[in-house]
C-alpha cells in the first residue's frame, strides 16, 4: 500500500467556513458579524502508514486577503491519543510540507483501534479547541484482481465494444463505503490525451490544472457489510494521461464517509442550506477520520 493524497485538492474548501442564513430563496446572506473562527481539519488515518499528512489550517473571512493571511497553523498544540492504550503522541509541524507528523517509530495506526486528535490554536488572539475521534476499519479489504493490466486509451475488441479497467476487491467487514482514487504518476503536457471525446484542451490549459487532471476519485457505497468480491469500474473520463497509473481502494470509517457524502452537499432541494457533516467537538471543522487500503497499478498507452 502507498499513501498518497486521500483528499483531493477540492476538499481544502474547509479554509473557508461562513455561516449560512437562507431559508428556501437559494441564496446566502453574509455578514461580518456572523464570522467565527475555527480550526480546520483534514486528517485520514491509515492502519501501518506513517502518521503524516495531518493538515491543520484555518477559516476566513469572506473579504480578507489572502496573500497577507497565514492560513495554516505551524504554532498549533496537535496531539493524537490513542484511547484504547491510552498512549499519547505529540505531532510537529513540518514547515516545507506544511503538515504534521510523528516523527517517532513508537506509534503503529492499528486496525479496530480508536484515536482522537486533540488541536489547540490560537487565531486572531483567541485561543480555540477542536476535537475528533475515530475508529479504524476491520481489516479484510484486499484488491483480488484486475482484468487488464494495460489497455490502449479507448481501446475496442474485435466486436467494437469499449474496453475499461475493473478491479475486483474483497469487501472490509463492516465497511459499506469504499472509495478509489486514480493517481496519473506520468502526469506532463507530453502525455496528456489532447485527442479524448469529452473536451478540447490546449497546453496552457493542461498545465494549469496538471493536479486536477492527474488526481480522480469515484465511490461506491451501500454495499454489503460481510465479506465478499465488489467491482468497481475505472471510467475513462477519469484517465487523462498514457502512462502508469496507482489505483487505491480505501475502506472508510463513519467519519470519512460522512465528510465526503456531504461536504459539496450544503444545499437542501427547497433551496435551504445546511452544515456537512463534520464529526468534531469544539472549535473545529473538516475531517478526522480513517481507512483501510489497498493499491494497485496499471497502465494506458496510445
């Protein structure tokens, strides 16, 4: 298994948190007054993965600048406990990735094991608290199979039906949530498919959004909670590039599942707005949660 990005750039919306006061017009009323700073969170724990990539930011105010805003928090008191050993594990602050991390080898992310984040931070003078606590997956979840390892991009059997990539998985027991991710890892201007059927892009265009085309993700979700073999689809509108790509399939708690269900969701069908679902005491927003993963590698050629 590979840790990479489990959350795509999308999800960093957490920066920004406003409170909402519409009631069935579709629209948002905002005013100063209504601000409140929080701690933003954006935290997957993956069992026998490092403990890294644990983000720690903050909101805004919809009219602050933001080149002049500092919105991650360096200076932040970040402590993860493991609760069923009572072990408690202080985080630091890497200044080049601007996340936190364990730099110790003391500490295993098991399965079935609960942990809670603990963030204390002071932001514009006041000092804040969040807290969140979550519960790894059973292990269990295992990528069985893939029916190609490489396909043309597009390609057609001798039928002229269109061929695609499908994973076989073993179902994690008590997981009825999976995602997969779909890491381009030749992602350049070079090896972009210009001559795809969904949209005409230019160079400048592909090397401005080079991370979005490279990073896809899809669920799946209501599946059964015992074991047993899923499928899951690779669609084409999510293979931009000829090359090597990590597939990874990811088994989530509650916590993760709720954040991804809801989090571009904050807009009920009579117009009314709503909070996603966040899973964090205190002054917090985002998400804490964890995984359990599986990875696997193909590839596209012209």
């Amino acid at each position: 298994m590979n840790l990479k990005t489990y959350i795509k750039n999308g999800l960093l919306i957490l920066f920004f948190a406003v409170l909402f006061n519409a009631c069935g017009e579709g629209t948002v009323n905002i005013d100063e007054n209504q601000y409140e700073a929080k701690i933003a969170i954006e935290a997957i724990l993956v069992p026998n993965q490092p403990v890294e990539k644990i983000y720690i930011s903050r909101n805004f105010r919809v009219n602050q600048n933001l080149q002049r805003t500092n919105i991650f928090l360096p200076n932040a008191d970040v402590v993860l406990t493991d609760v069923d050993n009572d072990e408690i594990y202080t985080l630091q602050f890497d200044s080049d990735k601007l996340w936190f991390y364990y730099p110790g080898n003391d500490l295993t992310i098991g399965y079935e094991q609960t942990y809670r984040l603990d963030v204390t931070a002071r932001i514009e003078g006041e000092v804040l608290q969040a807290s969140a606590t979550t519960t790894t997956p059973k292990a269990g979840l295992d990528i069985v199979g893939v029916n190609y390892d490489t396909l043309a991009y597009f390609q057609r059997n001798a039928n002229d039906e269109l061929l695609f990539f499908e994973l076989a998985f073993q179902r994690a027991p008590g997981t009825d949530f999976y995602l997969q991710t779909t890491t381009a890892l030749d992602a350049e201007v070079s090896s972009f498919v210009y001559d795809n059927p969904y949209d005409d892009y230019t160079e400048e265009e592909v090397l401005d959004d080079l991370t979005d085309f490279s990073y896809e993700w899809e669920w799946i979700q209501n599946t059964p909670m015992t074991p047993g073999i899923t499928n899951m689809e690779i669609f084409w509108f999510d293979i931009w590039f000829y090359g090597r790509y990590e597939i990874v399939v990811y088994a989530a708690d509650p916590n993760y599942q709720d954040f991804l269900r809801t989090y571009s969701e904050v807009q009920d069908d009579d117009g009314n707005f709503h909070a996603p679902v966040f899973h964090i005491e205190g002054d917090g927003i985002g998400v804490f949660g964890s995984a359990v993963a599986d990875t696997v590698y193909l590839t596209v050629i012209p």
